[in-house]
C-alpha cells in the first residue's frame, strides 16, 4: 500500500539559512500534520492543514510556515535556522473521517 | 496541555517473554495510537482505538482502551528479535482537535 512520502530524507544547513521539507500524503488522504521529534524526544506537533487551509497550530515557531496545496501535498519552510532546529521532522496524513495518522519516513534536519 | 505517562521507559527481556506497557492520563482521551519507531524511521501504526473498553489484537500485539479513557496499556506475547524498538502511544482528546499527544516512549530490548 502507498505510504507517506517525505523529501529529503536528509538535509544539512548551515545556521540562518532556508530549508524547505516536503510531504505527499497516502492518495485520498485529505489532512497533513507536521511533527518535530528531536533526538531521544517524543514527537511534537508543529501544524495541521485540512482541504489547503490551516486547522491546528501547535509548538511551530514564527520563523518557520507551511501549506498544503491543490494536490494535497504539504510543504514546511523554515528560515533562519537555528542549531536548535536539528531534529527529526514527520509528516502524517489521514482522512479527515477517520483521522488515524500515518506518518512517513521523516526528513533529518541537521544545521551547522 | 494533555500530558501523557508512559511506562515503563525501557524494557530488557529474552525472546519468546511476553511485554506489557502502558500509557495513563489526567485528561479524558477519545482516540489511543500505539506506534512503533525503528531508529531513524518514521513511527509504524500498530493499533488504533477508538472506544472506551475497547479490546483490539493485531497478531502478537493486543491493547485496550481504558474504561476510565484515561489510560492504554499494550502488551506483546512471546517477543521475538524484530520487536525491538521504541514504542509510543499517542492520543486525541476532546479539546485538542486532530493533533496528537505522545507518550515518552518504551524503549524495548529482546535478547535472543
């Protein structure tokens, strides 16, 4: 079955520069989240987009945005990154009907 | 906000002993996830309930939904090498929308 797909898998930035995660979700699968698990910490959620608009907002920092667009993908921006930021970020994605979220293989984030 | 406890945090047993874990709450969840994450990967979906009381198995794996809705325990029967790795439990309430709430995690070890 079609899983979560994020890009990249890795990523290195230097500090105060951009990156740009993506996530397409399972086919029909109409809400994304984003997640932030940084290292030996559970995951914490970021943000949540329901048909290309924002429904829950959690711990995301101003520097960073996200969207989802027509074809239901998602993608998170961060800017000015911060040493800080290094962590594992998960995208997941369910119907908004039975909201159980599947989560991909996450993007590692590491700024030097 | 909902605070999850997970326990215990870490786990050393010899293949073929049965595992139980379990996650309690102060706050009255609708929805538990239990999830496994392998290092680096995304976490897996194992189990997902929806209803106080509720008894769900998948395969060697079976966890219940608290009648208080404040807890969920998982347990594992005859373990096997493969079952190593981090396990979360994860939960919606009433108030916190789609977004989930993670335990801190088990950390299992199954010594062949």
């Amino acid at each position: 079955a079609a899983g979560v797909i994020q890009s990249p898998r890795h990523l290195i930035k230097e500090k105060r520069e951009t990156a740009t995660l993506k996530c397409y979700p399972i086919p029909r699968h109409d809400t994304v989240y984003w997640y932030q698990q940084g290292p030996g910490q559970d995951p914490q959620f970021l943000i949540s987009f329901y048909e290309k608009m924002q429904s829950d907002k959690g711990s995301i920092p101003d520097r960073f945005s996200a969207q989802q667009f027509s074809d239901y993908h998602s993608e998170l921006n961060m800017s000015s990154l911060e040493l800080g930021d290094s962590a594992l970020y998960f995208c997941a994605s369910s119907t908004r009907l039975q909201e159980t979220q599947y989560f991909g293989p996450g993007t590692r984030l590491l700024v030097l | 906000g909902q605070q999850l406890n997970q326990s215990p945090q870490s786990m050393f047993i010899q293949e073929g002993e049965d595992v139980s874990m379990n996650c309690t709450s102060s706050s009255i969840f609708n929805t538990w996830l239990w999830y496994k994450q392998d290092p680096g990967e995304g976490p897996v979906l194992l189990i997902a309930l929806y209803k106080a009381g509720e008894l769900t198995s998948n395969g060697r794996l079976t966890a219940q939904f608290g009648i208080t809705r404040k807890d969920s325990f998982l347990n594992i029967s005859a373990s096997i090498p493969s079952d190593v790795g981090i396990y979360f439990c994860a939960g919606r309430t009433e108030t916190s929308g789609s977004r989930l709430t993670f335990g801190e995690g088990t950390q299992l070890t199954v010594n062949p």
